[in-house]
C-alpha cells in the first residue's frame, strides 16, 4: 500500500448520467500541502474514470483506486 494521504480523488458530474473521478496526489510534505491533479498518472485509466451515475459499485471502486494511488 501507498503511503497513507499522499493520494486522494476529484469527482465531478459531467451531466445527469456521468461521474468523472480523477487521480490526485499531494504536492509537498506539509500536513496542509494542496492536493492537484495528478499530471504524471499512467496505467489503464491515466488517471481518471468515467462511471455511471446510477453505479454506486463503479463511483466506490474508482475512488478507492485514485485514494489507494492506482485510478
């Protein structure tokens, strides 16, 4: 596992039928370091997740991903 608060999620609604989850990562060491978009992100989803409003199981699961460092 990733060390603990370094990632975190941007979720967004699109329109009435789509959530977009984006990947964040802490910039800095300081307990109050901003969290920004991570420009860096590679692997499957780059980054972000396109998921549909009515999946509860998809919205959870990308969060978890981008908190865990792995959207």
């Amino acid at each position: 596992m990733n060390k603990q608060g370094k990632f975190g999620a941007r979720v967004f609604l699109m329109d009435t039928e789509v959530v977009y989850v984006r990947q964040t990562v802490k910039r800095g060491a300081a307990e109050n370091a901003p969290y920004v978009i991570d420009k860096e992100a590679v692997g499957e989803g780059e980054g972000q997740k396109f998921v549909n409003i009515a999946d509860d199981k998809g919205i959870a699961g990308a969060i978890r991903a981008a908190l865990n460092g792995r959207l």
